[in-house]
C-alpha cells in the first residue's frame, strides 16, 4: 500500500509531466498556455493544502 507521501509525489509528477506534454506538443496560442498553466498550479496548490489540511475545498 502506498504512503500518502508518496502517493503526493506521483501525483505531482504525473501532473507534471502532463503538462509538459500539452505544452510542447500540442499548438496552441502561448496566452491559452499561460491560463492552462496558471489553472493547473492553482488547482494542484489547492488540493496540496487540502492534502496537507491546511485549507479545505467547499464541499456540496
């Protein structure tokens, strides 16, 4: 079973290599890469300090 460590550190390296796929292979407008960017550190920074539960989403 995998520590929640651990678990942490593939995630971001799968994300991480995600989007450096998108950018580098797929053509698009460098400004739609800036916001597809900034999107993605905002969102993976959020479910971090959720993670870590120093901030909690809103729930439904």
């Amino acid at each position: 079973m995998m520590t929640p460590l651990i678990h942490v550190v593939l995630v971001l390296i799968v994300v991480g290599v995600l989007l450096w796929l998108v950018n580098n292979f797929i053509p698009m407008a460098s400004s739609i890469k800036s916001i597809l960017n900034a999107v993605v550190v905002i969102v993976v920074v959020l479910w971090l300090l959720s993670f870590f539960g120093i901030f909690t989403l809103p729930s439904r």
